[in-house]
C-alpha cells in the first residue's frame, strides 16, 4: 500500500480540496497516515502561534517617505544616490557565466571593497545571485574588457588593462601549473586539501592537480572616474588554488566528470576612497544593468558573503555543506551539477562535474 | 551608521506624480510586505523601511508592475530575503535588535516583554534555517497560497508541501533550541 507523502499530507491541512481525492480517502483510513498527519498538524499549530502577529502598515505614510526616491519614468540610465538610513544595509552582487565574467567580478569585488570602506572583504559564506546574459554583456562593454580575460585567473602571470576609469594590473609569482601530486601541490600553495574517498559512479581516479598561485590584482582609478575617486585604489588578492581533476567514462568536450577546487578565501582592500564614493561610483555607471544593481542592493551581505553566479537557463538552490551555507547549481539538462562554500576556517570549496545534484552533495559533504 | 542605497531621479525634485500604476502597485502590496517583514524582524518600523526599500527597488525592476504575477512575487520573495538579511548581519545590528521595541505603542509592558522574548526566538530559529525553508515558511505564514508561493519561489506546485512541512519540523526544533538557550 503506498502512503501518502508528507508534503500531501501537509497540504491536506491548508488546501484540502487541492488534494487528490484518493489521497485524502487513503488518509482517512489509514491509521500510520493519520498519525502522520496529527505531528504534522501539531507542528504547524506551533509555528502559526509564532506567526500570529499583527502589525500596522501605513501605506500613506510609506508611500510619503517613499516618494523621493521613486522616479517618474524608470530607465536604465536611472543615477544612484546615498540615502542616510538606520545602521543597516543590503548589499549584494551578480555574476553569470563564461569569459565575462571578469568584468562583473570587479563591479562586485568593488562594491565590495567599498561595503568594508578601507578595511577588509573577508567573505565567509556563499549566496546565490541570478544575472542575464545580456546583464553580463552590459557589464563587459562597460568595463572595456576584452572577452579574453577569464574570471579564475588572468591570461599572464603579471599584465594590465585599462578601463574605462581607471588601470587593471594584476600580478603572481608564475602562471597556472600542473604538479604531480596532491602533497606537491599542498606545499606550493599551504592549503590543505580534502578529497573525497568514495567517488560516485562514473568517477574513476584523479586524472590531475593544478596549481594557481596567489594573484594581486590592483585597480587603480583614474581621472575617469571623477575628482573623488581619482587616485584611489582596490587591491583584490585571489587565490591561491589547487584543482584536482578526476577522469572516468563521461566526458564532453574538455569537461571530465569531476573537478574539486580548493581556493583561499578572497581578499580586497581599497585605500583612499570611501565606502560611500566606490560604491556609489561603480552603481551609477550607465552600463550597469538596473535589475543588477537592484540585486547588488536586496540579496546578501558583501561584507560577508561570496556571490556565486547561477547562469541563465540554470536552476540553483541554496543548501548547506556541514553547516556552511552552500549554492548548488544544475544546468538546465540535468547533465552537469556543482556546487560552492566556504568551509568555517575561510577555505572556499567548489566541486562539479557530469554529475547529479546527488552525486556532487555527496563529494562536497565528503569534504565538508 | 550604515547607509542603504536608494534610486532617485536624475535632475529632478523627486515628486512622484499625484496618482501613477505603480502607485496603485505600492499601495496593494505593502500592507503584505510590511506583514511578511514584521514576521521575521519582529520591529514596526525596521518592517515598514524593509517593505519601501523592496518596492523602490521593484520600481526600477517593474516600471509597470501592475498585472504583472513576476512583480507580485518578486516583491515578496525580496522582502522575505531582505528581511532575513536584517536578522542575519552583524552583531551590532543584532543587539540593536534585542533592544528595538517590537510591538505598537497600545501594547500593555507584560505583553511587550512576552512579544520581545518570541520575537528573539523567532529571529534566532529563522536565521538558523536555510534560506529557502525560511523564506517558504513566513511566506505560508504570511497567508500566500500555496499556488502564489509556487510563483514566488520559481518551484513545482508539488514541491511547495514537503518544503514547508520540512521547513515547520526545523522551525520547531530551533525554536526549541532557542528557548533552551
């Protein structure tokens, strides 16, 4: 006899004649079913105790105070401004997937800076953040990147770009590199590594380690960006990193059926400017898509929180990885999973691969 | 003090029209988002600065949100996203929190403190929970259906019923876990 899932049984409550009506004649006469219910009944009357509130909402008064920051005729070209508030703020950021996403990576690593003023971004958890293509692309003609620029490390090992307002420059101690062995790449970098030790199906053994060393990436604003941040800089450290690829029977193109990334946590500091003058700089550019610059404001905390990219088409979730906040990313095939945290001692951890959703929880839990 | 940012015309005085569809939007939904931001930050007047700072942001997002089901549900999922981000930062905040009266003026001192003290068990039990279990729980509790928390949260119909049995067994045990402590 199949019985009736705790998700039916819960909407049985709340929406009855949304149950299927054999559902609902199971319930009734089926003891274990029942009592199934009466716990979920009981929980939910403990919850409604807590959410029994009333609070008064003046929308007159709202929609005065509001005033002065709704605009007559939204566009895109919309400017920002500072509003003083109580001692609480939403930051947030966006990225999306391939090679542009370098330039939104600075946007946010930016804005990021700025929310920690000239101090630190220390992220220590992860967040999701949903971006457009076309969100990406804006952001990639804004900034006057080239699309050879990759966001997990730069083309050399030292080199610069300009910007639109300013100079990238970024520098390491060598390139990427292949090393033979997990201890190799442990003593090149000091991270200590955690592989899994049951590998899904499919998986067959590691195919290689890789290294990336610490890269320094400093922007430096200039005249373009106006007298108040002209002179000012951020200097963002990235990495180092050590991936571990697995080999097995599923490959497609390049793309084998696991990878484990193991990366410091990421480090900006800004010197000159403030809080108030990056971000409001890097916000009020015309290319920075709106929608992205209401998410920079509404999801997550950038003083401590990493926002991950969760491409168009994709589906992405938030769970948690022993006790981490996690963001899982499915693509729209079902095809290739991952998943990233940052562990509690500041060590960020991404697994993915041809794999399911099951399959990559199972290798990041290993992890933890 | 922290600063939040906020859109504003571009060379203009800011005076929104006398009456304008996203007025009329403003007006149906912030009484609900108000609801669902007292919910998890259990202070009046933080509700009220969530509620307005989601739907300044929704103006620039939905320039003509009225008859739009995205822009009902995005509003909502924001607030409740906004709202946990409140309960979730610092510990400055969190202190500030501790202290901020939590109910209306005509509430009696004795009612006050019993209000205080669920209010702090309800922000410790939400802000432990993933975000999604929150956020289907105190939309639920908020009086969405389960058709318009579908909607809002971009899942299955089906899906809705097991997340939120799952999210109240959770929502129980922090609270447990709260009263303990």
């Amino acid at each position: 006899m199949r019985h009736v899932p705790d998700g039916t049984l819960r909407r049985l409550i709340d929406e009855p004649f949304a149950v299927a009506d054999r559902d609902a004649r199971h319930v009734e006469g089926c003891g274990r079913c029942r009592a199934r219910s009466q716990r979920i009944a009981e929980d939910v009357a403990t919850v409604e105790l807590f959410f029994d509130v009333r609070v008064p909402a003046d929308t007159d008064a709202g929609l005065a105070r509001s005033r002065a920051s709704l605009i007559e005729k939204p566009s895109r070209q919309t400017t920002w401004r500072v509003r003083p508030r109580r001692s609480w703020r939403f930051m947030g950021a966006s990225l999306s997937t391939g090679a542009s996403l370098a330039a939104v990576g600075v946007v946010i690593v930016g804005v990021a800076a700025a929310a920690t003023l000239t101090t630190v971004f220390a992220p220590t958890q992860v967040a999701r953040v949903p971006v457009s293509q076309a969100d990406v692309q804006e952001i990639t003609q804004l900034m006057g990147l080239n699309t050879t620029t990759s966001f997990d490390g730069f083309r050399s090992p030292s080199g610069s770009e300009m910007l639109p307002f300013g100079m990238l420059s970024w520098t390491s101690s060598g390139g990427a590199g292949q090393v033979a062995s997990l201890a190799d790449a442990e003593a090149a970098t000091g991270l200590a590594v955690t592989l899994p030790t049951t590998l899904p199906n499919g998986v067959s053994g590691v195919d290689r380690y890789a290294v990336m060393p610490k890269v320094t990436a400093t922007i430096a604003f200039g005249a373009g960006a106006g007298s108040r941040l002209s002179g000012s800089s951020l200097v963002v450290s990235l990495g180092p990193a050590v991936a571990v690829s697995y080999s097995g029977a599923t490959t497609i193109d390049d793309i084998g059926p696991l990878a484990i990334l193991t990366v410091a946590q990421p480090i900006v500091t800004s010197t000159g400017a403030t809080t108030n003058q990056i971000e409001n700089f890097l916000l009020s550019q015309p290319g920075v898509p709106a929608d992205v610059a209401a998410e920079i404001r509404l999801l997550g905390n950038l003083q401590t929180t990493l926002p991950i990219p969760t491409p168009p088409g994709a589906s992405s979730e938030s769970t948690e990885i022993d006790g981490s906040p996690a963001v899982v990313v499915v693509d729209n095939s079902n095809v290739a999973s991952g998943a990233i945290w940052e562990d509690h001692k500041g060590v960020v951890h991404a697994v993915a691969g041809l794999l399911d959703k099951e399959d990559v929880l199972s290798v990041a839990q290993q992890i933890g | 003090m922290g600063t939040v940012l906020t859109l504003s015309p571009k060379a203009r005085g800011g005076a929104l029209p006398a009456s304008t569809g996203f007025e009329e939007f403003f007006r149906t939904e912030y009484p609900l988002l108000v609801r669902i931001a007292y919910g998890i930050v259990r202070d009046p007047h933080l509700a009220e600065d969530v509620a307005q700072d989601v739907l300044i942001a929704a103006q620039q997002r939905f320039p003509e949100p009225l008859g739009s089901d995205h822009a009902q549900a995005w509003v909502k999922v924001a607030t409740t996203h906004a709202s946990l981000n409140v309960i979730r930062s610092t510990r400055r905040r969190r202190v500030r929190l501790e202290r901020a009266p939590q109910a209306t003026p005509a509430t009696g001192p004795e009612e006050l403190a019993i209000l205080n003290e669920e209010g702090r068990e309800v922000r410790i039990a939400l802000a432990r929970m993933p975000r999604h279990a929150a956020t289907v729980l105190v939309l639920r509790h908020s009086g969405l259906s389960y058709a318009e928390i579908a909607e809002a949260m971009e899942v299955n119909i089906g899906q809705v019923g097991t997340m939120l049995r799952r999210a109240e067994a959770r929502f129980r045990k922090e609270v447990d876990h709260a009263t303990r402590s």
